[in-house]
C-alpha cells in the first residue's frame, strides 16, 4: 500500500510519534518528532489505527537535534525513546503525555503539568541491566523495534560514568563470566560503591568471581560482584560483605527521586504527631523524612531485604515498619491522617486501593512512575477526593517516562 508522507504532530505515551493518515487513522511512528513529515516503511493496519517505522525524512521538525548515542540510530537500541529531540521538546511532550493520560483516562480536568528538569540530562543512571546471549558473545540492550534481538553495548551515554568505566573493563573480560548468564546488572551506590550482579540459567555454582574481580581490581575498576539464581537471593561471591543489597529499588537518578521526594513530603503539610503510611517504602528514604517532621510512621514494603535495611538505617522511634504486599497490611494499620503511596509502574493492586479509600485519610499524596497506572488508581478511588496538585518530574531524561506527584484531598 502506498501511502503520501505524513505530518507528525505530537509524541505518544511510550514515545512514538503521532500522526494521521489519508483516510484519518491515527498512526504511531517511533523515533519522529513533531513537525517532521516522514515517508513510511512497514505500514501496518489495524482497524482505528496504524503502525509504521521511520523511512525517509523529507522534512526536519523544529526539535529535532542528532542524538549522542551511536547506538540510538545504528543498532535502534530501545533504552531510550527520546534522544532525537532537544531537552526542552522532551520535557514538553513528558507534559503532554501526563496531562493526557489523566484526562482521557481517568476524567480529570487538569492542566499539563509543568517538568521539574533533571540536573543532568546525560550521565544520570545508576543501574543498567543488561541481556546476555550467545553465550556472552552479545551484551547489550534490546532493539525497539525487533524486542526479541541484542545488540551487543559499547557504550551507555546516560549510564552514570563510574558505570561506563565498570562496563568498559567488564566488557573487555567478557571472557571470564561465567557460561549461562542471561542478565548482568551494573549499578551504583550512593557511596559511590560500584556493584556487579549476575544472573544465570541455572542454580550451578561459579567458581570465577575472584579472578575476575581481580582483573578489574588491576584496571582500577573496583566493583562487588554479586551472583543471584534463579529462585534464590541475591548474594555477594567477591569484593565486600553484604551490606548494601544489590537488588533493592532505589531510583536510577538519585538527585531527582530526592527531589520527588522532598515534594511529595512537603505536600503532606504539617504533620508532626500525626500518624502517616508510607506504602511501598523501599528502603525507607521517605518514611525517614516523615519521621524526622515529627510523625509517627507505618510503613509497607515487599522485599525483605530493603525493610532490614531501613531498620539498620533507622529511625526506629515512632515508626513501625512491615515487610509484606501492601494489600495485605492495610486492614491491620492504625488510622492515617495522610497516607504517601509509592507504587512501581504496574500501580497498586486493586484490593490496596479499596483498603486506602476504606481507611479515608484527609490526604493522599501519590507518586507514579506510569500516568496510565496512575489514572487507572485515581478512577478506582473515586470522587471521594479532589486532585489538588499535580507535579513531573524529568527522573529519565532521553526517554519517555516521567516521574508525577498527584496530591488528593478528601471532599
């Protein structure tokens, strides 16, 4: 089918560029930006809609810059979305993107909101998670337009730059990983102590971790190399002891989730001597924050790991902190006057949402990482509370996701 070039006018939740055919079929074509007009390849028709990928450009959009990374073009790595367009156009379609979701699917008569831009827009990540295949022979990320394929990583422009310089070295000693590996992760922490987790096929001992973390200790790469089974808990095989888990959630852009933080704090009010959850506290940055402003805290967290951690961490005064689904504490907690809930992108369980509206605290303050999660939950609660504030945040800069504070009032 042939169709005219098309005019693309907006960018999509997930980054794709958005445009309209002849016959007026929204069509989605990743790796545009708005205002360029670009000829199509591998059309694909639906029944509303349509999908198609980049061919010729025949006009530039006003946006459009070249992006950094030689991976985003020549090998389509799919980690980032956004890389073709200025820092400022990737900001404003974040907003768009949030503004849209919330009243398409969850009704909400609201503004697009406005960024809190990043510190930095390149060199921010403190994890990268990486596939192996071919028997380590391809280390990388996956293409965005064929997800099944691997291409094998040089370099991560938005990896933090002590993870560049472990990936340089690991990937150098490609050779000594062990057989069967299916992920290796690379992260940072936040005492700038680098961090190698392993993943493999099978539950089979490797005897190699101390070579190899020899071998980076000769490139002056230190790094705590971790080994996880499946099944299993992750463990540390050579470098240190285990006092940082290695496969807790902390935020990617440290800097900014303590700037999302601090706001989703500060939109509580004041609250000492009221009593507050924290749901899905991970390692308990926030339920620390509340605490020191004088609440009383309970606080909710699946992983295991990362509530032991914040019970070394402390406070212990005032807080009690339970490890477990969220859905299955609420029901035993006291009362809140205020509640700040941290879902992952897959939002919060619909039974966690009824037990929130049952405990009906005056305030709830929300942070997402998915606006489409996040407008589902809103619509689950009702109109028993009003949207008062709604924040983004630039968390992922070169991609499509956006980091949101949304602060609802009881009616």
């Amino acid at each position: 089918m042939s169709v005219a070039p098309v005019r693309i006018r907006a960018i999509a939740a997930g980054g794709d560029g958005v445009g309209t055919l002849e016959d007026g079929r929204t069509i989605f074509v990743p790796r545009t930006a708005p205002g360029d007009l670009v000829e199509l390849a591998d059309l694909r028709l639906h029944r509303r809609f349509a999908r198609g990928r980049p061919g010729r450009l025949v006009e530039s959009g006003p946006d459009r810059v070249t992006p950094r990374c030689a991976h985003y073009d020549e090998d389509g790595c799919g980690g980032c979305q956004l890389q073709h367009l200025d820092p400022a156009a990737q900001r404003s379609a974040r907003s768009a993107i949030v503004g849209d979701t919330l009243r398409r699917i969850a009704r909400l008569q609201v503004d697009d909101p406005a960024v809190d831009p990043a510190p930095e827009d390149w060199g921010y990540r403190t994890r990268i998670t990486l596939a192996v295949k071919g028997g380590g022979r391809t280390i990388g990320f996956h293409r965005y337009d064929r997800p099944t394929e691997v291409f094998d990583l040089r370099r991560c422009e938005i990896a933090a730059p002590p993870l560049r310089e472990l990936w340089s070295a690991v990937r150098a000693l490609r050779g000594l990983l062990p057989k069967g590996l299916l992920h290796l992760s690379l992260r940072l922490d936040r005492e700038g102590g680098r961090h190698l987790l392993l993943e493999p096929a099978t539950t089979q001992a490797w005897p190699g971790a101390g070579r190899l973390h020899g071998e980076l200790l000769r490139r002056g790469v230190g790094a705590t190399i971790w080994w996880r089974p499946p099944g299993g808990a992750a463990r540390t095989l050579a470098g240190a002891s285990e006092a940082f888990p290695a496969t807790v959630f902390e935020q990617v852009n440290p800097a900014m989730g303590d700037r999302v933080r601090a706001a989703a704090v500060d939109a509580l009010g004041e609250i000492a001597g009221a009593h507050i959850w924290d749901l899905y506290a991970g390692i308990g940055e926030t339920t620390r924050a509340l605490a020191l402003r004088g609440a009383t805290v309970e606080s909710v967290e699946v992983d295991r790991r990362a509530v032991a951690l914040a019970d070394t961490r402390g406070p212990s005064t005032g807080v009690r902190r339970l490890a477990g689904r969220v859905e299955d504490h609420l029901a035993g907690l006291r009362p809140p006057a205020a509640v700040i809930t941290n879902p992952p992108r897959t939002g919060m369980e619909e039974a966690a949402v009824r037990a929130l509206a049952k405990a009906a605290p005056a305030r709830i303050v929300y942070i997402s990482c998915d606006p489409a999660t996040l407008a589902r939950d809103l619509g689950r609660l009702g109109e028993r509370w009003t949207t008062r504030g709604l924040r983004a945040f630039d968390l992922f800069p070169q991609t499509a996701h956006v980091e949101t504070v949304t602060v609802l009032e009881a009616a």
